[in-house]
C-alpha cells in the first residue's frame, strides 16, 4: 500500500483540507483493529487496508481527516460520547459518500445526516431517540466501554487540539466547508481543462481531478511476446511482394511494398490506484507494440478520456495522463472501437469488473487476480516487475543508459 498516493488523491479530492492531509502523520499501527485518529496523526492497521479496495481507502483516510479537520475531539466536551460520535461519523460519511466514495462495511450510514451539521445531529439523536436506534442495527454492544462506533476507533479521543485551520473548519460546519470544497474542485478542474486544451492532445472532453506528465519513460526488453499476441502481427509493416512485379531483363522483380498492419487500441488505467512507476511500465510496453501494430492510447478512470494516435515512441514520451479517480471499468465496455483488431487493457485490476462481455486482452500488473468476461489476462506479477526494474532502462528523453 503506497500512502503517498493515497495522499495525493486526498490532495486532489478534497483541496479544501489540503493544509490537514499535509501535516497530518500516517502512521501504521497493527494493535488498532481499523483506523482511528488522536487528533494530529492517522493510524492505520495496515492488514485492514490491504483487504479493501482503493476507493474504501480513500473513504477510510477522508474520514480520519475529517476528525481532525472538524475538531471532533475538542467539540465532544461535556456530550454524550457516544452519541456524539454516532453523529459525526454519520454527518462526514454522509458527505464522502456523496462525493462518491463506497463506505466500508461497519460504517455508520444515516442518510438524512447529510442536512446536517455535527451538532445539529447530535441534538436531533438526542430529541426523537435515534440514537438508540441506531446503536441496536448498526453499533457492536462490545464497544460500549469506550464508547466506539462505526468502523474505526474512537478511543484515542484524549487530546483537546485545536489549529487556527481546524478553528476556521469548525466556524463554518462540515455542511459549509464540504460545498466550499466542492467549489474549489471545481476551479481545479476548469484549470486542468484549460491545460487540456491548450495542449490539444486528442483526449475526450471529460476531465477527472487529476494530469499527470510522466517524463523519462524509457524503454525496456518486452515482457510479453506481443509479435504472436495479437491478431495478425505476422504481417510486417514493409514486405517483398510479386503483386504488380516487373520483368526487366528477363528478371522478375518484386516491388518493397507495404503491406498492412493490424489496428491496436490501448487503454490505460489512469485511476488513483497507479502511481508513476506502474504507470512507466505500462508505456514502455506500448512502445514495444508499435513497431508491430497500429496503435491508439487513451487512458480511463471512472470516465474514458478518448484515444490519441500514436506514430511513433516521441508521442509516447509527450503524453499527457487524465486521471487519478477511482476505476470504474464497465467505462471500458463502449471505450473501444467495435471492429478494431485487438484491444488491451492495462491496468492493477483494482476494481470489479465489468459485467458486459469485452473481447480484450487483460494485462495485470500486481498480482491481483481478476475474473472478466469475456478476452484474455495476461499477469504480470510483482517478481517480474522486480526483473523489469533491473533491465537496462534507455532514457530517449536525456539520450544515455541509466
């Protein structure tokens, strides 16, 4: 698990907390049965995390920001502590989820929590006795002694911290700082489509919340036989060919023609899940497929991006990456053209799969086993990454061996 790009997505996604998640320690702590908070660090159990997947990750960690952010701690005062964590967890997951992150089994889900702030909540559990209800559906009696609800730990709520940035949090309420998040995603976005533009590289008219420039892509020995792979790459791009020869001396004379190549289309998993290494493995297979296909790349997330044309490795080395959202891979299902030879996919497989057939072939990276329908999966495991990593690496873009 890569909390620096679990980070980075918290950065993107919630720009609003942005001075929170950068000063906030993430640190891993087994004895903790989820994930829970002091007020200034993140604890984690890192064999929690790794059993779900990275959009119930972001919501985990969104929610430990949120504490901090809003100072529940110092807020809870002379309340009920239990009610008052049942109604700060249901207000922030109210808001997370409508932001479109999964909440993780064991999480507190109020729907009418969403028109409220903590508070207010708190009081409404109070007056009509929710509270009581929703300590008999959805809280463990076990964890009445320290008052812990939901999914993750509130037990270390013994610190009384409080920022000039958790001041101004509080002052507005989590309803008014969640729309001014949404604002400012918004002015992020208009930039990144103005970017977009302004590079003019072919992609879709949907932006996500992130652009990534991958620089020194390199190249590397191939790590799939893509020559007997894909459909007809038994053609070579130029060929001798007796059509339309020429007899010159009595000599029949075959013309150096060109013959035709197959068609490829590309797509690759762009989503918050990739950082930059996967990410430059996957190109510099790419590059390995052009000298032997026609190829076109686009890159998906929860949206497809469109494809760009790909003449040779340069335009490889100048893409422009949309992307760092969840991944949502039934977008792929009309992503593809529907006559072109061979399709591929490229991604971790994190995520579940498509219920439409697509007649793809499937490149894993990772180790995680995934179960399409339809096509074909190709795994390239963690040993082999390994291997990758130690081939001598051609940086095209400095001109020297690294």
């Amino acid at each position: 698990m890569n909390i620096e790009t679990i980070k980075r997505r918290l950065l993107v996604k919630y720009p609003f907390f942005g001075s929170i998640v950068a000063n906030s320690n993430f640190v891993s702590e087994p004895t903790i049965k989820t994930a829970a908070t002091d007020g200034e660090t993140i604890y984690y159990n890192p064999n929690f995390l790794e059993a779900v997947d990275f959009d119930q990750k972001i919501f985990i960690f969104a929610h430990e920001i949120c504490h901090i952010a809003f100072n529940h701690i110092l807020r809870c005062e002379d309340k009920d502590k239990r009610i008052w964590n049942i109604a700060t967890d249901s207000v922030i997951n109210a808001f997370l989820k409508q932001d479109g992150l999964p909440i993780v089994e064991g999480g507190i889900d109020i729907k009418e929590a969403i028109n409220y702030d903590a508070e207010e909540m708190y009081e409404k559990l109070l007056e009509n006795e929710k509270a009581n209800k929703y300590d008999n559906n959805q809280v463990s009696k076990n964890q009445n002694e320290n008052c812990d609800v939901g999914h993750d730990t509130h037990s270390m709520w013994n610190k009384k911290l409080e920022s000039e940035e958790t001041k101004k949090f509080t002052g507005l309420g989590e309803k008014e700082v969640f729309k001014q998040n949404k604002i400012e995603r918004k002015k992020q976005l208009e930039e990144l489509r103005k970017e977009l533009v302004s590079q003019s590289h072919g992609y879709g008219s949907d932006i996500s919340s992130a652009l990534r420039n991958i620089t020194d892509i390199g190249t590397a020995n191939q790590l799939i036989d893509w020559r007997r792979l894909l459909k007809e790459a038994i053609k070579y791009d130029v060929d001798w060919s007796y059509q339309n020869a020429e007899i010159e001396d009595g000599i029949v004379r075959a013309h150096l023609e060109s013959m035709p190549r197959p068609d490829t289309e590309i797509l690759l998993d762009t989503s918050g899940s990739i950082d930059e290494t996967l990410l430059r493995n996957f190109l510099r297979e790419c590059k390995n497929i052009l000298p032997i296909s026609k190829v076109k790349v686009g890159c998906f997330d929860t949206k497809f991006y469109g494809f760009t044309e790909i003449n040779d490795v340069s335009d490889i080395d100048k893409l422009v990456f949309p992307g760092g959202g969840g991944t949502n891979f039934e977008v792929l299902v009309n992503a593809f053209t529907k006559r072109v030879e061979n399709k591929i996919i490229f991604t971790d497989g994190d995520a579940l799969m498509p219920k439409s057939p697509i007649n793809a072939i499937w490149i894993v990276f990772g180790g995680r086993k995934i179960k399409p329908v339809g096509g074909k999966v190709i795994y390239i495991d963690n040993n082999q990454l390994k291997k990758l990593d130690n081939y001598e690496i051609t940086s095209e873009v400095r001109g020297k061996t690294r």
